[in-house]
C-alpha cells in the first residue's frame, strides 16, 4: 500500500494538488505559524492541540478568500452571529481533517526528500524573475514573512508530507465504462416541451390585504425590522504613503548607501550538484554498506552517473545520472549543504554524507560565481528603500504629535489636524458592516461603537489600521439600534403581503390548469382569461438558458407518459408556469475525446468523495475534543 501511495503522490495531478495546497498558505500569514509562542487549545486530535491561533488565523483566511471572491455581498451573512458561529466551526472541523491526514501520512511513514522541497520552492513563480528561481528574491520574501529557509523548508515538508496522502487517495480513483455512459445518456439527454407562463401580477387585483395580514406579518418578522446602529464620523489619517510626497532622498546618499551594504546587492555563488542517495530505512548499517560500496566503485574510476541512475533511491534525479541543478547556499539539507559547498574543483566526489533521509555521495558538476550587481541597476530600488524610510521616520515623529494633541483638545480634530498639516475628513453615516473603506477596519469600528466615543464625543487614541497607517477619529452624529415602528413599514409589508398572495393565486390557477390537461379538459378558456398561450420549445438540454432555471429544472423531473408529465414551476421572479413533457431525446453516441473528459471529471469526483469519506473515517476513530466556546 504504501509504495501505490508514494507512486500516486508522484504523478502530475499529485504535484498539481501539491502545489495549489502549499501555494495556498504561503504569504498569507503563515510565518508565524512555525515560530508563534502557543496559546490555549480549541481541540485535540489524538492528543494533539489545535490552538486558537491557528483557528483565528484559518478564519481570517477563509474569510478574506470570500470576501476577494464575493466583494460587499457576504457582508450580511458575517454580520449574522449564527453564520459566523458556523463559519468558525466549519474552519474548525478543515483543520481538524487536515491533523488526521498528517498523522495517518506520518503512521505510514511518508516522507518528503530535501530533493522534492528543493524542486518546489525552485518552481513556485513567487521566487521566480524572468521565468527563472531567483535566491535573491527567494530570501528577501521570506524575510518579509517572518521565515528563515530552514523554517520554510520544514513548514513545506510538513505540508507536503501530508499532501501526499491526500494527492494519492483523490488520484487513485476511477470510474467505470458503464458509469460513463450512463453519465452521457443522462446528461446530453435533451427534451421536447410546451408551456405557459402566468405572470403573478395577473392576479394582484384579486388579491386583498387585511390589517390582520400586516399585524401578522409584522409580528412574526419583528426581527427583520430591526435598524443597525450607525455613526458618522470625523477623521484625521495618517498614511506612511501619502508621506512620501512631503520627503526626499540625496543622490549622494544613494551611493553611499550601495557603497556601504554592497554584500546585500551580490549575486551568491550556486553550485551545480549531482548525487546518490541511498535511503536508511529500517536498516541503517546495510545502507551504510551499500554506500560505502557504491563509494569504493567511484574510487576505482566507476562512472557516478551510471551508478546514479542504477542505484540511486532518488527516482527524480536518478533519470538524470543523479543531477539535481543549481543549488544555493541553505536551499538543502545542512550537512548536504557543507559537503557540496566544500568541493574545491568541478568533478570533485564529496565522503559519503548521512542526512535524515539517508545516506548521499555528491559530485560538483558546474559552478557560477558570485556576482555584484552595479549601481545603476540598484540604485532606482535604494532610493525607494531610502524614500520609504525617511517617510516613515517622519509618520512616527507626526503620529506622536497627533496622539498628543488629539488627546489634550479632546472637543475636535481640528487643532491635531493642523498641527500633523493634514484635513479632517467626515464619513456618511454607516453601521458596522457598512463601513466605508476610509475606516474599514475591525480596530477602528471596536472604538467608534464604543459607549466613550458615542456618549462623551471626545476624539479617540491613535488606532492602529496596518503598520503603515493610522487614524484618530470622534463621533458627531449616532443614531441608536431600534425596531422600526409598523407605521414606518407598513407600505413595504403591504407590497410584500401582496406579491405573496398574488403568486400564491397565479401557482392555485396553474395547478388547476395542471389537473384539467391531465383530466383531457379543455383550457382555453383559462387561458385566455389570463392572456396565456402555449409555447413550444425542442431539444432543450439540462444546461439550457433559453428557458427559466425553474422550468428547465421541473421539465427534466417529468415522465416521459401518464400524469407525471405535467407540473408546475414557480420563477425566481415570481411567475408561474405550466410545463408539459412532450418527448425525450437520447443523448447522442459519446465520442472518444468528450468520453475521455468525462472519464476524467468522474474520476476526479470519485476522489474527493473518497477522500471525504476517508477523513469521516479517520475522525470516527480519532479521539477528538473540541473546546466548549471556539
């Protein structure tokens, strides 16, 4: 079993899924995730803790992916604390999965080889510059994240570790000839209908709407009258950005500054490496046997890339007679890392090296110098550096003076304002989830919902948005939480009653025209009371847009004879139609490409339930408990 696992994890939808899992945490906020001191714990899983930083952090990024995704919409639903409640869960319970599946990867022993990690990083276009790995790059974004390259190497080794599992049981799935075409034959099957369609409206001066209706209304949906508590603020920002304009930067200061820091502005040396592995497995002195042969053969003039290839447990480079590319410094293993930057000449075989994934021989097969790059291609990225650091002496320097001012004439902005030589500026009123981008932020709206700023209007402390940003701000206009009054809504409930009931007479009349078409009556008479007239449409298929989704939907529930063909379907918008199956079209002869395809969407969809129901699997033999408050 577990060599299929490692064989799965290894194929091009195992890297694929690999890589999408690992490049989804990188740079958001996963720095601290190796290095961040603990905290209490929201589950265990066989003894192991999730900490509520780690579900603070999976919430925030999950949040943040849907609110890129869906922009101001999902603002409601997060405004609900019963969604929230769910959301928070339901982040809960993924890394809950995501513990099962490390343990389970590490129970069957998979690991990753420094080989694998350092194919990763070297492909992931985040460390890329003209389509090609750059170190500089590589070492300045990890510095930015809070990593240094052994840290990462292990977070990705723990990440892709588990990955392998996953990536072998969802690519290990298939699906059978038979299910294929039964696929085709009910999917591409399209069908002949006619209908009629009543609009709601038809009957709205049919309708009437009592004071008893509305009283009910009213009292059974009290809790959607309810306004959100709203302020309108006054501000003052101060953004490091906008500091750029009142700075400036010496040339001369420029060229010191590349004079002085010229190691930072090198090119390190990289060293093309070839090597054999020879894993230690359960048997660390038969390795160590079989290495120190492999080594005496190169003593005695064996050639290294037919033993690599040969004898090699590294599957990736032995294809290559062992060939592992440019490396740099810290990209590999540390003791791998001496033994290759230590080899004086190209063509240079290192001792046999020992690392945790087994034993190495190492061959220097290419060298390119370190480099220096010149001033003129530097010096555009200096003055920004030394621009953006002037301006942030300045944003410290101005932040203090605001904080001081705001804070001794607490009555108004104005005079912190002029003493920081920036405007007040005012918002519209807004809730909480209405905010207006200006003072988006959860720092900023703790405070100004807050009892002091609200009640005594006096300007609030500094608040911090982001490192490079920061706002003072007072409350001059508030307008409390109520329940609107039924005289403020009654013209909206009255409409809504309305269309409710009207629809409710349009869906009565379509299935009284439902039953008599099945009774063999006659309808036209209905029909011309309402305007209504049968439509006729051929062949449409599942995915069809020419029709409304509600009665494409009821069309492909019908039978094709007898009173289960003819039905009803309500539209989004209100309208009523009549639907009528007419005839059923088989789908058309799969042709070898689309079948292909949908072989492959099929498989695919076996996997993730696989997959699914592994992890119930796992977690209904774990011991799992889950904090009482998450």
């Amino acid at each position: 079993m577990l060599e299929r696992i490692r064989e799965g994890s290894q194929g091009p939808w195992a890297m694929a899924i690999i890589a999408l899992i690992v490049l989804s945490f990188v740079f958001a906020g996963v720095g601290s995730y190796l290095t961040s001191p603990g905290t209490s714990a929201v589950a265990t899983v066989n003894g192991e803790e999730i900490s509520a930083q780690e579900l603070d952090r999976a919430y925030q990024n999950q949040r943040a992916q849907m609110e890129s995704q869906f922009g101001e919409s999902v603002a409601q639903l997060f405004s609900s604390e019963e969604y929230l409640a769910n959301f928070r869960r339901n982040a809960l319970d993924r890394l809950i999965a995501e513990k099962l599946i490390q343990q389970q990867a590490t129970e069957l022993g998979l690991r990753v080889s420094d080989e694998q990690i350092r194919e990763t990083i070297v492909q992931m276009p985040e460390f890329q510059f003209g389509g090609q790995f750059d170190n500089e790059r590589f070492q300045t974004i990890l510095r930015q994240n809070g990593f240094s390259p052994t840290d990462f190497r292990n977070y990705l080794r723990i990440q892709m570790t588990q990955n392998q599992l996953a990536a072998a049981l969802t690519t290990s799935a298939f699906s059978l000839d038979s299910e294929v075409e039964l696929a085709n034959t009910l999917q591409r099957q399209t069908r002949d209908a006619k209908y009629a369609v009543v609009s709601a409206d038809a009957f709205a001066d049919s309708v009437e709407v009592s004071e008893e209706d509305i009283d009910a209304f009213y009292n059974n949906n009290i809790a959607s009258f309810d306004t959100e508590e709203k302020v309108k603020l006054a501000y003052v920002k101060l953004s490091v950005e906008d500091l750029k304009s009142r700075v400036s930067v010496d040339e001369d200061a420029v060229r010191t500054y590349y004079e002085n820091n010229l190691a930072s502005y090198g090119k390190e040396e990289e060293r093309r490496v070839s090597h054999i592995l020879i894993e230690s497995g359960d048997d660390v002195d038969a390795a160590r046997a079989e290495i120190e042969a492999l080594k005496a053969q190169l003593d005695n003039g064996a050639d290294f890339a037919t033993l690599a290839s040969e004898n090699s447990d590294d599957t990736f480079s032995a294809e290559n007679g062992g060939d592992l590319d440019f490396i740099t410094p810290e990209m590999m293993d540390a003791a791998f890392d001496e033994a290759a930057f230590s080899l004086e000449s190209v063509g240079d075989i290192s001792d046999i090296v020992e690392t945790d994934f087994g034993f190495h021989i190492i061959k220097l097969t290419d060298i390119n110098e370190a480099q220096t790059k010149s001033f003129e291609e530097v010096a555009d990225d200096i003055r920004d550096s030394l621009l953006y650091d002037q301006a942030m002496e300045k944003y410290f320097e101005l932040q203090n003076t605001l904080a001081e001012i705001a804070f001794e004439v607490p009555d108004t902005l104005e005079d912190a304002a002029n003493a920081v030589n920036l405007p007040v500026q005012e918002t519209t009123m807004f809730s909480r989830t209405s905010a207006p981008e200006s003072v988006n932020s959860p720092a900023v709206l703790e405070v100004v919902f807050s009892p002091e700023l609200i009640d005594e209007r006096v300007n609030s402390d500094i608040i911090e948005i982001d490192d490079e940003n920061i706002v003072a701000v007072r409350v001059i206009e508030h307008e409390p939480q109520r329940t609107q009054s039924l005289d403020e809504v009654k013209e909206s409930i009255e409409a809504s009653v309305k269309a409710t009931k009207a629809q409710e007479a349009a869906e009565a009349w379509a299935r009284d025209v439902a039953s008599k078409v099945r009774a063999g009556d006659d309808v036209s008479s209905l029909f011309s009371e309402k305007s209504v007239s049968w439509e006729t449409a051929q062949a449409v298929a599942r995915n069809s847009n020419n029709l409304a989704p509600a009665v494409v939907e009821t069309l492909f529930t019908l039978a094709p004879e007898g009173d289960g063909n003819i039905d009803v379907a309500t539209t989004v918008n209100g309208d009523v139609a009549v639907v009528q199956l007419e005839g059923v079209n088989d789908a058309p002869v799969l042709e070898a490409e689309l079948g292909n395809s949908l072989k492959e969407r099929l498989g695919q969809m076996n996997g993730q339930r696989m997959y699914e129901q592994y992890i119930e699997a796992l977690r209904s033999q774990a011991e799992v408990t889950v904090a009482e408050s998450i």
